[in-house]
C-alpha cells in the first residue's frame, strides 16, 4: 500500500439488496460487542449484565450501546427470554485509490461517496497531498441508517474515528 | 464564609507554629490564656512535638517540670475539652516514653502519681487516671496507636518489654482495684457508672496487650512488624511474671460478676502456655460452671445487648479451640452436660436472632456474626466426638438442625421472613448477577449444618425426605392450579405467585441442606459418602425393600407415598427421589409450558444438588469403603441398572434445561457442569455414551442450531468440553471413529467450508460469518479445556491443524479487536492445557506457531491507536492474553509430564528433524519484545496487566538469564527499569517476584565475567537497592528471604561495592555504641562466607547469619 489506503465502510444491506436490515435474535445470546437495536438506532453492545427481581424470578438483561453512527449512549432492559432486533451491520474495506474515488475489494469502483466536510476529510485530503502512507482504522466510514432506510446517500453521514499513522 | 486560600493559609501557621524552636514558654503562655479549644490542642501538640525534637538539648530537670506542668494543667481544668484533654496526657506520655530511654529522668513517679488520683474518690480526677493511663497504654504498646519520634525500632520494643514486665502489670492491678470497688457498691449514679465503664474499658485494654515475648533473639523481625500491626483479636500470651497477677482467685470473681463481654479478652488467654498444675483444672471448671448457670439467666433478666452476642460467641469458641481437648473431657459429666444445653439453647437462640436481623435487612448483622462462630465451634467439637462420652452430641445436633430448617421455612412450618411481631415481610427486591447465590453466601454455615445433620442421621434424613416430598407434592398442586386458572383465559398477570415463591424458597433450602448433608465437594481428592450417611443407611438396612426403594426412584413422576410398601424404603435413596420427584415435577411444567410460572433458582438447585449428589454416590466404588450399604450399592453401584438409569435420566435433564433455560445463564452453567461431572470420570462416560440422547446432543450441537447456539459462549465451551470428554469413553472402533465424525468433524469442515470461501475477506464482517467463526474458536477452547493425559496426542493433533488457519483470521479480522482475543485465547488455552505434555518435536511445533501468531500481533498492533487514557482494563485484555500466552510457554519448565514415547507413540518417528528448530526462548523474547514498549507506567496500575507482567518477567530472568544480556538496548534498559520500579513501588508480591529475578541475573554476570556490560553495571545498582531495602527499610519475613538471596549473589559478584555500603553506612552513624553494633554485626555477617562466592552451602550459611543479623540490627536502623 504505497499510496493508497484501507478504508471500512459500515453498511447495512438494503432491503432491496436481498437481506433485511435486521434479523431476531434472543436477548440472552446478544454479546458484549455485538449490535442491536436500541430506542430504533442501531448500537454496539459496550455493557450487558443480567439481574432479577426477587430471588425465583427471571433473568433481565441491561444492555447499554452506543449508536454506530452518532456515539449516542442508548440503554435498555429487557427480559432475558425476548427477542431482539439486530441490525445487519457489514464492515466493508475499500482501498482508496486517487481522490474519493474508492475501490473494493472485488475490483468495483464506489464513487457516490463525497468527501466528509468535517476534520476527517481534510485530514484525509492533507495526508494524500503528503503522499502519506496511512490507514484509517475502525472507521464506519458508512452510509448512515437513514440513508440505508431511505435508500439514498446524502453524504452527510459519514463520521469520525481514529486516523492513524503507519 | 472561610476560603480554601485561608483556610490553607491558616492550617500554613498551625504546621510551622509546631515546627518553631523551643516554643515552651509561649505554649505555657498560650495553655494558660487562650480559651480557643483548637489553639489549646495545637499548643498541646507543639510541645509534644518540640520535647522530642529537643531532647537531648533540654536539662532534664526542665523536662520534668514541663511534665508537671502539663499535668497539674489537665487537674487544674476539669472542664477541658476532651480532645484537648486527651493531647496534653498524650504529650505527657509521650515525654514519659521518651524518658524511659534516659535513665536520668524518674519517670515511675507517674504511677504513684496516678494511683493517688484513683484513690482521690473522686469521680472526675478518676476519669482523668483513666485517660493517662490510657495514654501510657497506647505509647508503650508500640503499635500503630505510638506517635512516631524518630527513634528506633529497637527502642520502641525494648521500651514496651519493660513496660510490661512491671508497668503494665501495675496498671492492671490498679484498675482491677477500681473494679473491685465499684462492682462493690450497689447503686452507681450515672457518672459513676461511666466511670466505671471507662476502667472496664482500660482492663479490656490491658488484657488485649500484644505481648513481646522476653527473649529478644527468637524471631524478633516478625515483631517488629507485628508492633506496627493494629492489635485487633489479639491473643493474650502473657510472659511469666503475670502467672499471679492473673490467676488470682479475686480477679477472676470480678471478672465472672462483671458484664461477660469482659471476659472475652480474658478467655483469651492461650493455656498451652502454662503447663504448671495452676489453672487446667482451676480455670476451665469455673468457666464451665459459670457460664451455664449465668447464659440462661443472663438472656431473660436483662436485654442482651446486640454487641455481646459476638463477645459470648467468642468466650465459647475460644474455649473450646484454645483449651486442650482433655479439659473439656476431664469435666464432671454433669458440668459438661450443662455446659453443652448451654451452648445448643445459644446457638438455636442466636440463629433466630439472625434470621430475624436477615428479615430487618440490617447493615450489622452481629447476631449471624455470632451464630457462624458457634456453628465453628460445633464444628470443632463433632469432629473431635471420638474423644467424647458416644453419642453425647446427638441430642444437641438435633435441635440445633431443627431450629435451622424452621428459620429457613415459611409459616405456618417455619419462621421465614416473620419479623418480631408475627408479621410476613416478603419484598421483591433487584437482584444484581454479582450477587452471591445463598450456596456460596452460606456455604460455611450450610457446611456446619450438614456436618450436624450427619451426626443426627436418624433423625434428619427422614426430616429432609419428608418435607421436600411435602413440598414437592404442594408445588406440582400448586402448578395445576396455576394452569387452571390461566385456561380460563385469565391474564397471566392476575397469577399470584406468592405461594409459589413461598414454596420455591422451602424448596430451596431444603435442596442446599440435603446436598450438603449427603455430600462434601471435596477439591481434587475422591468424594466419599460420609461415614454417618452410609451408617444410616446399613442400619436400616434389614427392614428395607430394595426393590419397593427402587421403584420409588425410578418413578419420579409419581408421589413416593403412592406407591405400595412405600414406608418400607431406604431414606438416603428416597431422599435423592425426592429430589428427582422435583426435578421432573419442573420438567413437567415446562413440557405444559409454565416455565414462566417455574423459579430459574429452585432449576440452579436441582443440578446443583444432582451434580454433588453424582460425583459421590453415582457408581460408587465399593473397594473405598470398609462397609457398604446394600440398597445404596443395589440402586447406583457399578453395572446396575439403576445407574444406568439414573445416568439416562440427568442427561434428559441436562438437554432439557439447556433448551429450556438458555435464558437463564447461570442455570445453564450449573447444568453444563453437571454433564462434565457426568463424563470426566470414565467409568460413568462409559454409562453415558451408552444414551442415545447423548448421540443427539452431539449432533445438535455439531450442526449449531437452535437451541444450543443460544447459550453463552461460557456453557458453549463448557458443552464441547464435555462432548470431547466422553468421545474418550470406551466405545468399539467403528462407534469411536463414528463419535468423532459427529462431534468433531462438523466443527472442522464447517470452519474450513467457510475459510476458504473466494470471498473470504469481504464477507468476513457479515453478522452471520463472525459468529461462525465466534462459536468456533470457543469451541476450540473447550476442546483444549477437555485435555487429559490420555487424549493429549489425539487433541493436538487435531487443534494444531486449526492453528495455522487462526494465525490467518489474525490477519483478516486485525480490526476487530474481540476475535482477536478469541484467537489469541485459543493459543493460550492449548498452552496452558497441553504443552506439559508435548515432547520435543511437538512442543516445537507450538512453539512455531506461537512465534507466527506473534509476528502477526506485532505488524497489526503497530500504529494501532487504542481508547483514551480513561481506557478500562478490557481495552488491554489483548496484552494480558500475549503475557499469559508466554508464561504458559515458559511453564514447560516447571512442569513437564512430557514422555514421549508414551503419549505420542509411533507418530514422532522421522520427523522435525530438517526444520530448523524454534526454542521456547526465542519465541518468548520475540513476544517480550513486542509486550514490554507497551507496557507503561498506567498499564501497570491495572493489577491484572501487573501481576501477570511481572510473572512473565521474573520468568523469563530466571529460566533465560542468558538472553538477558543480549536483548536490545532500549528493551534491556526497560526490562531493568520494571525490576526497580517491582522491586521498590508495588505489591510485596511483586516485589518478591522481583527479587527473586536478581538471583539468576547475577550468577549469569558472575559466568561472564565481562566487567562492562549493562547487566553488570544495572546488578550494581540492584546490589544498593537490596541493601537499602533490606537494612534500612521495614519489610516482612518472606521479604528477607527473597531479599536475602538476592542480596547474597549479588555481594558475590561486587564484593568491593559492598563493602563500601557498609563503610559508608557505618560512617554515619554518631552513637559509638550503635556504631559498634553494628559494626560487630557485619563482620559477623561476612564472617559467615569469606569469600562469598557462589555456593549453595556458603549461600545457606550467610543467610541463617542474616536472619541473625535482622534480628540483631534490623529494629537499630527502622525509625518510627
């Protein structure tokens, strides 16, 4: 990777693209690190722990997520025996090959993705002009939940992780 | 409104008024004019603090009038303040202390001095007594209450063995006289009586002194260290000079007038010591005679405070731990008799009491406090019952038994949950995970009981029996009823559970008794059935239908009473029924879809007790036990059909709950482990591969369908476990190769299928793939959990083919942290389990792929950017993996079962022999490479991350001190810079490991001989740090001898260095004396080994010498 650069994209397939954006699963087997729906957003589980109310009652999960897209804390309790929305979250890598005009892994070309307007994208602009070598690493560089929903891209979704050097 | 500014400024003045010279006048000035409490106690403490600053300047006599001052001050106002009052009598004995050292100055006219005070009669000036002396209690006990004065710690302790040889003796008398008088007198007025309190308090005091044995050499370190120790529960071993004072006749009346609690520190008193014929008969005769005459009374005159429960508790255990056995049974048998009533009504009163504090929900539960104590006790006596009169305990065993199911039963039985005034408080509450289940909450007291129930066999096994068929019978009513009424199309909501709960927790209880009545879960040796349980059982033995006995516990499905002949049966089989009868009574209601209705607890019980149950009497082995019980062997012996039974029957249960209860991780847990018990012993996989229910189970599990799939990644593991576990039964080859193919190959073929897709890499992320390759690498966890000696070369095989392909997810999932700890987990586990077993050429191959997957690790963490500084330990959880990963490696080295030959045979021939061979150094320096940059300062305070770091290092300095010397620069320096920082500022169990590194490092210096090198110039500087820490610093006794070691082989290597720490030690000191004694010490020292050189009998001598040394010195150099 001379001069191009790994990029994720996390997407979630479209309705039309076969899959459904999400599938049930029950509460229980949801694990730390692993997605769910909470208050509609789709989260990466950071917390999970279970309790009772009284000592022959049934298990309760707690689950606390962050919303993939915005960072936003989301919390929620549920009976351990209940079914669960999971978002159908895919990590795509795309090597960017030239200025925002992205290259998947199977040869296809991506280019209906803008240049973030935010820090991110300057500091991406800045490091190709360098001809830095670099990788952006847990990135959802990625079409955000209401443009999957609404099936187009705004461009306005994409969000900010880490940028780091190599 | 005071500012922080002038606050700071204000609190600025107070320090350096008390640091400013020779303040005496102003102080006395102050004392006497300043009528500003806090301005008082600050003069109070400026002088105390400049006496001993100034000592040696001050004229002794004007020492003494400061003393009298200060005295005649506190007299003089009897409406100080107290905390005032309190820092001028400590200033006082401060100076009295101090003096002590200076022969010069009179100090015993203080006790003339107080004892006037005490006779003065009055009330005041008495309280006063009480707090100097008090004070003098505190300053001469050296512990952790002395104010520090910059002495020695050889002065504090020489301080307090003079103190108590004469001083301290005078006290005691002192205020058993006040005692006497008081407890003479009939009415005490309000000031009297706290009056008196406060002497009981000081004698209290007295007799928890921590006594300094006389002889100064044995073991004096430990002393040192024990002084700064605070002197809780301290035993009172008094020298022999207090023989007299203590067994008189009219101290121990007082003490047996006066409230009980009194006598706790008394009884204390450890009579092993004293072997004159004075108290063994003296003493205990009066204790047992007075306690069961005054306990009963004591209870129903006055209110029992809360607080004495634990005291009384204390008296009892301790005399029946403390004195010998033969003074319990040379007592009259009616003393003892009485004695023994007294301790059941206690116990039995004492655990209603703390039932009724669990009820109230109190914060300080003294009453269960009390009742563990003397369910302790119990303990004690029934295990020693050899020594007793036959049988002396059955009685008691009994009520206390029944007195423990009653408060654990609901009414109208029981007394559960009934407060004071015969009300029900039942309130749900939240129950956290963390929270302990009752069995680990209680497990000592439920211990204890279950030891007492097996003492009243007779009577508790059939109890038991009965009232769970009772409860059982009740709950499976209860159930049809419930069912009922939701037919009736009512809302499940209108269920009224609490006679369902009511029931469940009955169940519950009584499920824990029995499980630790009939069984001990004994760690790593073989469970026997207890003694009284197979007594019972053979006892009964004749009267019983064996037959009638089985058909009960096969019928499980039906009421044990239904069934003809059904009081003819043996109890301890009826009692595993009826426990059975439960269990399917459960499994009933969640075939008629009730689970809701069903308690997840009452479901943990149940395998709980099952799984206890299995592992001592499921086959049991008739060679370990000199008699056996027919029906018990009839119904679940070796190849008999009961067990087969029984076999066929937990392992429906088990696939049962796993469906069922995949909701409820905590019962799924229990019940996975209740299927290994069932297949780690071989003899009962034979049974268990034998069901075709197992054969399904594999199945199912192999093709990772619901509803498996949904249990935690814990029992999933677990679950693989125990398949492999019984794929090791004894089965024909066909079947074997047949078992594999189900349990194993499905795993494999899944994997690879997956793996080797084009498209491998862009699906990789798919909900979907991760958890494929999720619930493989756990099951690859628990296959390596399953590694026994006997499969290890069958499971290598197998999980060395999977390695590889991990290293190659290492690469495709780099970004996705939690895999990667997966992966990296499976390495570690097939370390840790198999790696003492491998010879040679396969230990190579782990080690070849340990350094790959490293290699990997590496080029993906660089670059890596991980979460901000408020990062959790979890962040990290990668690094601690690589660490255990490599001291995993390193245990070969310690351990190592590996024979080849054996375990391996025939599939070692011709090969490894071309490959160029990977050492377990290399690949642990190549991961010490890769973890030690990233191990900085903030890591370290994780005390995970920490501990493990330090094994891992310590490790590798001992087992390759060679490769010390040749690791890069920047590495060595931090390597040597994590010794220091271990050795001086963390955990003394790291600092152990520390020290212990030292050794190996300077005898690899001593090899070299290169007087240049790093490593000898950073064992040069660790030669000071040991000395300092060793000679200067207080450090316990397991220290000195880590430190020892270390500090000889390195005095070894730089003889001349050292003898300059000492020339420069001995340099600064002034006092003459000192100077010679430890001048003496030394040469002492070095006389043990001249030359030292490195020889394990030299190195045994100099450190016996240095024991001696620290003990003659070592309080010399430690300041307080």
């Amino acid at each position: 990777m001379a001069d191009s650069a790994t990029m994720q994209d996390t997407e979630f397939h479209k309705a039309d693209s076969g899959a459904s954006t999400t599938f049930p699963m029950q509460c229980s087997s949801l694990r730390k690190n692993g997605h769910v729906v909470l208050k509609g957003r789709p989260c990466k589980i950071v917390e999970m722990s279970t309790s009772k109310t009284g000592k022959h009652g049934h298990a309760k999960v707690h689950m606390v997520g962050i919303d993939i897209f915005n960072g936003k804390k989301y919390e929620d309790i549920c009976p351990s025996t209940h079914n669960m929305d999971v978002p159908n979250v895919t990590r795509l890598d795309y090597q960017v090959d030239g200025y925002m005009s992205l290259l998947k892994d199977n040869g296809d070309q991506k280019e209906d993705l803008k240049l973030p307007t935010n820090d991110l994208g300057k500091e991406i602009q800045s490091k190709f002009e360098a001809g830095d070598s670099f990788m952006v690493s847990n990135t959802p560089f990625a079409l955000c939940w209401e443009c999957t929903t609404s099936g187009i891209c705004k461009g306005q979704c994409i969000e900010r992780r880490s940028l780091s050097g190599k | 409104m005071v500012s922080p500014e002038q606050r700071q400024h204000a609190e600025h003045i107070f320090l350096s008024f008390r640091k400013s010279k020779s303040p005496f006048a102003v102080c006395k000035h102050i004392l006497e004019t300043s009528k500003v409490d806090y301005v008082l106690f600050q003069a109070a403490t400026a002088v105390m603090e400049a006496v001993v600053r100034e000592w040696v300047l001050l004229e002794k006599s004007s020492i003494e009038s400061l003393r009298t001052f200060l005295l005649t001050y506190v007299l003089q106002r009897p409406n100080l303040q107290k905390y005032v009052r309190e820092q001028v009598l400590l200033a006082v004995a401060v100076i009295v202390k101090r003096g002590s050292l200076d022969k010069s100055i009179n100090c015993k006219s203080i006790f003339q001095e107080v004892g006037q005070l005490i006779t003065s009669g009055n009330p005041t000036i008495q309280t006063l007594a009480c707090s100097i002396l008090m004070a003098l209690l505190g300053e001469f006990s050296s512990s952790s209450k002395t104010s520090s004065i910059g002495l020695s710690m050889e002065f504090h302790g020489s301080c307090k063995r003079v103190f108590q040889e004469e001083d301290l003796k005078q006290i005691f008398m002192l205020t058993v006289e006040v005692l006497q008088e008081f407890s003479r007198q009939d009415n005490l007025n309000a000031q009297m009586s706290s009056v008196f309190q406060k002497y009981l308090a000081l004698a209290n005091q007295v007799l928890s002194w921590n006594f300094l044995p006389p002889n100064h050499i044995l073991s004096v370190p430990k002393h040192y260290m024990a002084m700064l120790e605070s002197t809780q529960n301290v035993t009172l071993k008094p020298t022999e000079s207090w023989r007299e004072a203590l067994l008189d006749t009219r101290v121990m009346d007082l003490f047996f007038t006066v409230r009980p609690t009194y006598l706790l520190a008394y009884l204390s008193v450890d009579l092993p010591t004293y072997t004159s014929p004075y108290i063994p008969t003296y003493l205990p005769s009066c204790l047992f005679t007075y306690l069961p005459t005054y306990l009963p009374t004591y209870q129903s005159l006055i209110e029992m405070e809360d607080s004495e429960a634990v005291g009384i508790s204390n008296i009892i255990s301790n005399m029946i731990s403390m004195f010998p056995r033969s003074v319990l049974t040379a007592l009259p048998s009616d003393l003892f008799t009485s004695f023994i009533n007294c301790l059941t009504l206690l116990t039995c009163s004492f655990g209603r009491s703390a039932a009724l504090e669990e009820v109230l929900d109190k914060d300080d539960m003294v009453y269960m406090e009390a009742y563990d104590r003397l369910l302790e006790a119990w303990l004690t006596l029934v295990q020693d019952d050899e020594h007793f009169p036959r049988g002396c305990f059955v009685q008691s065993a009994v009520q206390v038994f029944n007195g423990y199911i009653q408060c654990h039963l609901a009414a109208p039985d029981g007394t559960r949950n009934l407060s004071g005034n015969g009300v029900t408080s039942t309130e749900d509450e939240e129950i956290h995970e963390i929270q302990e289940d009752d069995r680990e909450l209680f497990s000592d007291q439920l211990a204890s009981i279950g030891t007492l129930g097996r003492v009243a066999a007779d009577h508790c096994i059939p109890l038991l029996t009965s009232l769970l068929e009772d409860r059982v019978t009740r709950l499976h009513g209860q159930l049809q009823r419930t069912q009922q009424h939701l037919m009736a199309a009512s809302d499940p909501a209108t269920v009224d559970r609490k006679v369902l709960d009511d029931l469940y927790e009955d169940i519950h209880w009584l499920l824990l008794v029995s499980g630790c009545l009939l069984a001990d879960d004994p760690q790593g040796e073989t469970p026997l059935i207890p003694a009284e349980v197979m007594d019972f059982s053979i006892s009964h033995s004749t009267e019983v239908d064996i037959n009638t006995t089985l058909q009960i516990m096969g019928s499980p499905g039906e009421k044990a009473s239904s069934i003809p002949g059904f009081d003819r049966t043996d109890t301890v089989v009826r009692l595993l029924s009826a426990v059975l009868r439960t269990s399917e009574v459960e499994s009933r209601a969640t075939r008629a879809s009730l689970t809701t209705l069903l308690s997840p607890q009452m479901g943990k019980d149940i395998v709980w007790f099952l799984r206890r149950w299995a592992k001592t009497y499921l086959l049991v082995d008739e060679k370990l036990y000199q008699q056996v019980s027919i029906p018990l062997v009839t119904a679940f012996g070796a190849d008999t059909e009961g067990a087969q039974w029984i076999v066929g029957y937990l392992l429906e249960k088990v696939i049962s709950n796993l469906s069922v209860w995949s909701s409820e991780p905590e019962l799924a847990n229990d019940t996975v482990e209740l299927l290994v018990t069932l297949v780690e012993r071989r003899e009962r996989a034979n049974m268990v591969v034998q069901c075709e229910n197992w054969w399904n189970l594999a199945k199912q599990f192999a093709s990772r369908s619901p509803p498996l799939h949904l249990l935690s990644s814990s029992v999933q593991r677990n679950l693989m476990k125990a398949l492999v576990l019984g794929g090791f039964a004894h089965m024909d080859a066909d079947t074997k190769q047949q078992y594999w193919a189900e349990v194993l190959h499905p795993l494999q073929q899944r994997f690879l299928n997956l793996i080797n897709q084009e498209n491998f890499a862009q699906i990789s992320q798919e909900t979907a793939v991760r958890q494929e390759i999720t619930a493989t690498l756990e099951a690859l966890c628990g296959i390596a959990e399953a590694t026994q000696i006997d499969n290890v070369a069958a499971l290598f095989s197998f999980l060395m083919e999977f390695l590889s392909s991990c290293i190659g997810l290492m690469e495709v999932y780099r970004n996705t942290p939690e895999t990667i700890n997966l992966i990296i987990e499976v390495f570690v586990e097939v370390a840790h389990k198999q790696i003492c077993y491998l010879g040679e050429v396969k230990s190579m191959r782990l080690y070849e792929a340990c350094l790959t997957l490293l290699q990997v690790y590496s080029k993906n963490n660089m670059g890596r950017r991980r979460g901000e500084s408020t990062a959790e330990e979890d962040q990290y959880q990668d690094l601690l993996l690589i660490m255990e990963l490599l001291t995993n490696l390193l245990s070969k080295e310690f351990i190592d079962f590996s024979d080849t030959d054996e375990v391996f045979r025939g599939q070692d021939q011709g090969t490894g022999t071309t490959t160029r061979p990977v050492s377990a150094a290399d690949v642990v320096l190549y991961g010490v490479n890769i973890v030690l940059p990233l191990m900085s300062q903030d890591l370290l305070k994780f005390p995970s991350l920490c501990n493990q770091y330090y094994k891992l290092i310590t490790f590798i300095c001992e087992i390759f001190p060679e490769k010390i010397p040749q690791l890069p620069e920047e590495l060595f320096k931090s390597l040597m810079f994590s010794l220091e920082l271990g050795m001086t500022s963390m955990s003394s169990e790291v600092s152990q490991l520390c020290l212990e590194a030292l050794s190996p490092l300077a005898e690899q210096c001593a090899k070299n001989q290169d007087k240049e090198s790093p490593l000898f110039i950073a064992t040069r500087h660790f030669l000071k740090l040991v000395f300092d820490m060793l000679v200067l610093q207080k450090h316990s006794m397991e220290m000195t001898v880590a430190a020892g070691e270390a500090l000889y082989t390195l005095v070894c290597l730089h003889q001349v260095e050292y003898s300059e720490l000492v020339e420069a030690l001995l340099a600064s000191q002034r006092d003459a004396v000192i100077y010679q004694r430890l001048a003496d010490a030394f040469n002492k020292l070095s006389a043990s080994s001249t030359p030292p050189t490195m020889d394990r009998k030299q190195k045994v001598a100099f450190l016996k010498s240095l024991e001696e040394f620290v003990s003659n010195v070592g309080g010399l150099l430690c300041v307080k």
